[in-house]
C-alpha cells in the first residue's frame, strides 16, 4: 500500500471509474491505485468479503479517493444496470468503464464440460455486453468518456487447449471494434487492453485444467497492469498491451501462426 500513498496526483477533477472483477488480481490492483490517484471508483465483484477487505484497505491507508464496493456478478444484465445506477446515485456521474472481469479454461474443446464452457463465455463476453450496456446511457449523460476492456494476448493469437478462452477474448476485440464506430459521436473512446501472463489468482482459478502453465514465460504485477490501464486513459489508443514482450508475442503469433500453433499447444497441452 506504501506504493500507493506515494503517488503523483494530478492537478485535474477526479474522475469517477468503474472496475469489475475487482475482488483480486489486476481489478483489485487497480482500484488502490485509481484511489491512491484521488479518483471516485466504484467496484463490483461477486465476493462479499474480498469487497469488505478493499474498503478497509483504503480506509486504513486514508488515500486520498474513494470507493464504493458493489456485490453484483457481470453475468447478471440487471446487476451491472444496479451497480451503474448505484454509482451515479453516489458519485453523480460516471467517466471511465474498466471491464476487468473474466475467468480463464484449459483443454481440449471437445472434451470439455459445457457447464465450464458456458462460464468463460457468459462472463468474459455476455459480462462485457452486460458492462458496456448499462455503462454507455450514464456515460452520454456525462458529454462522453473511456471504455478500457481486459483482454489478453491469446484474443488475437489464439492457442490449442485455450480455444473458449482465447474466442471469449477474440469476440471482446471484435466489440471494441464496433463500439468505437457507434460511440464515437457520443465522445466516448474504446481501448483494448491486451494482457500477458500476470502473477494473479487468475491461473489458479482457470476452469478445466487450474495453474500456471508457461513457467520460462515472464509474469508481471498486477499493479504493472494497472499501470497500463492509467496510461490507456492517458493516451487513448485503440489497443494496447502493457510489455514489450506481449506486443512481440503477437507480432510473432500473427506473422508466423504455424510456429506459434506448435509453441502453443506444447505449453497448454
């Protein structure tokens, strides 16, 4: 938290931001951090006590910003309107979307129990859907404002054994796309984060097979991630990713797809 409290605030109005999946990981991340910058952030999450545990960590450190911490699942069209309403009710207006939430799978398609299929795709698409819908009246009430959606790198360089994963991430890419073409009159812009390996809950949770698979590949911190989310915002692009090495991953994922078919399917195999 001493990281935090040692921030840079800039001389602007606070923004008013809205994070799902924020009970861990990259969405917890960046919560503190948003605070830390003295923004007004509204979290959603589907885990009680962990949004408890975020409340008192920003009470304890007295930053400068401050939370609101929403129970409500991204899958749930009628909770995501709840949590936009809520943080307009609190905060008056709403600015920037960060749509954080998903889960991860591993295995063979085919194979795979529909129940764990039908989880990736609920909530790392219908929970995008879900997110954008309920966000976007708010956000043309406000002149405009910014949409950062979570993505990962294996969304435009897709992987054996990850395919619900990586077409749950492909169709986020794809509504971004869309969006940017049918929000632009509203002022309000539409970046694509693209995330690499990030030393979160995240590997651990993953449906099918749990764990970390690409050990010799480098992990980075959740705030690293955060970090790229406030550069996003910063300079508005319409994708992104947070390394070097990502971006050097998909350049080479989408010029030699059969290479890095092969490399794929030996580390999620």
């Amino acid at each position: 938290m001493n990281t935090y409290r040692k921030l840079f605030i800039p001389a602007r109005p606070p923004r008013v931001i809205l994070i799902t999946g924020g009970t861990s990981g990259i969405g917890h991340a960046a919560a503190l951090m948003f605070a830390a910058l003295g923004d007004c952030v509204a979290v959603t999450g589907r885990r009680g006590e962990r949004l408890a545990e975020l409340q008192r960590e920003v009470d304890d450190a007295d930053l400068p910003g401050a939370i609101l911490t929403i129970e409500a699942d991204v899958t749930d069209a009628g909770a995501m309107q709840r949590a936009v309403d809520r943080t307009v009710s609190r905060f008056e207006r709403l600015d920037v979307v960060v749509a954080n939430a998903g889960i991860g799978h591993r295995g063979p398609l085919v194979e795979a129990r529909w129940s764990d299929l039908e989880t990736v795709l609920r909530t790392n698409i219908d929970g995008v859907i879900h997110t954008v819908r309920a966000a976007v009246p708010a956000m043309r009430s406000a002149g405009g404002g910014h949409i950062v959606l979570v993505s990962s790198i294996l969304g435009p360089v897709p992987g054996a054994y990850v395919g619900a994963y990586s077409a749950s991430k492909a169709a986020t890419d794809a509504l971004a796309r869309s969006l940017r073409g049918e929000l632009k009159a509203d002022h309000i812009r539409v970046t694509v984060l693209w995330v690499g390996q990030a030393h979160t809950e995240f590997a651990d949770r993953r449906l099918g097979q749990p764990g970390r698979v690409a050990s010799r590949w480098p992990t980075m911190s959740p705030e690293q991630v955060a970090g790229g989310i406030e550069r996003a915002l910063e300079r508005k692009p319409n994708t992104m990713t947070v390394r070097w090495i990502d971006r050097l991953f998909i350049w080479a994922g989408q010029r030699f797809p059969g290479l890095m078919d092969r490399l794929l399917g030996r580390i999620y195999g």
